[in-house]
C-alpha cells in the first residue's frame, strides 16, 4: 500500500510541475505585458481615442486576474491532492 502512495505521489509531484511551468509561462506573457504598457509615453498617448485606450488597459488587467486564477487554481489543486494523500496516509498508519 505504501508504494502505492508513493506512486501517487510521484504522479502528483510530476503534475504539479508540468502545471507550474504553464503558470510561469503565463507569468512571463503578463510581465513583458506590463514592461510594454510601462514603455508607453506618459504624456498624449495616441491609442486610437478613448476606445484604444479602454482596449489595450481591458487586456493588461485580463492578463493579470488570468495569472493569479492560474496560482488560485494551482494552491486549490495542491491542497486537494495533499488533502487526499493525508487522508491515505492516515489509513495506512492505522493498518
């Protein structure tokens, strides 16, 4: 039972690390988002009017509430996991 859990848990450990990486991948997206947005002149910004403006500041904040669901969705998914492996881990001390 034990190498069991342990299988899992190596499954798990690999899953979240594949997940990981996408996360950071979509931090990176976000980053440059925002170092392109901070490069943009502070004074008379011609986005095409208001509309532009609205747009491209709708994009950058749509980047970020993506991210931080991303790590929500990440620490949700690692509790469930070490939720379920604590619970087997009990069992298996009991037996």
């Amino acid at each position: 039972m034990q190498q069991l859990v342990n299988e899992v848990i190596g499954h798990l450990s690999v899953s979240q690390q594949q997940l990981a990486r996408v996360l950071e991948a979509e931090r990176h997206v976000a980053v440059r988002v925002a170092q392109v947005v901070n490069s943009l002149p502070d004074t008379h910004p011609d986005f095409g009017g208001f509309e532009g403006l609205m747009e491209s500041s709708s994009t950058v904040c749509k980047s970020v509430v993506s991210y931080l669901n991303g790590l929500a969705d990440l620490q949700e998914t690692l509790a469930d996991h070490l939720a379920s492996i604590m619970k087997e881990m009990e069992g298996t001390e009991e037996e």
